[in-house]
C-alpha cells in the first residue's frame, strides 16, 4: 500500500508535468528513466528519491516545496476528484494543437488569467 505522502508528492507531479505539457516519455528521458517509472512516481507506488525531487523540480521549473503544496488538505480531505486535474488531463490528451490552442483562449477569457505557452 502506498504511503499518502508519496501518493500526494506523485498527484503533484503529474500535476506539473500536464501543465507543462509534458508527456511522462518527455520527463523520463530528461531523468535517463523509462516513462514507466514515472508512472509509478505519479501514482505513488514508487518513493521519489531527494535528489530525484530536486532534478524533477529543475526540469519542471517549479520550487522542491511544489511538490509538498497542500499536503496538510490533501490528508485531511476525503478522495475527490479534482476537476482541474481532469481538464487538464483532458487537454492535454487533445492531438490537434489548433483545437488546443481554442480552448486554452477560450479558458484564459472565462478566467481572466492569461498561461505561459511553450513553443
């Protein structure tokens, strides 16, 4: 069984990793890994290492405390969906990239909040 640390700090990963829109092959190859692994990471069946963290946080461009965020909540919460994640997940699941690129604009006016976009 895994701990909810590691299921909490994988959640996290995973998080990043789509908002960066990344594919787990994209982050295994920066780390020398098979994207199995980071499957498991993200899952939470395998411990992230320290230094693994710090090299995830470097290639993901997020501080090593990202990945800690809201651990307090995330334990006292009941298991719940989170529909961000889902949206995420869902768009970046999307092959054509001008059909992408819409409902990113169409999600930045509805929010009022403009993304970085990689090229």
């Amino acid at each position: 069984m895994s701990h909810p640390v590691d299921v909490h700090v994988g959640r996290k990963l995973k998080q990043i990793r789509t908002i960066r829109r990344l594919s787990q092959t994209d982050v295994a190859r920066e780390l020398n890994l098979s994207f199995q692994q980071i499957q498991k990471y993200e899952i939470g069946s395998n411990r992230i290492a320290a230094s693994r963290l710090y090299e995830l946080s470097r290639i993901l461009d997020v501080p090593t405390s990202y990945f800690f965020e809201g651990i307090e909540a995330s334990a006292d919460a009941v298991k719940t969906r989170d529909p961000s994640l889902e949206i995420v997940s869902a768009l970046a699941s999307i092959r054509d990239d001008t059909i992408k690129s819409r409902i990113v604009t169409f999600i930045e006016d509805v929010s009022g909040v403009t993304v970085a976009r990689q090229n």
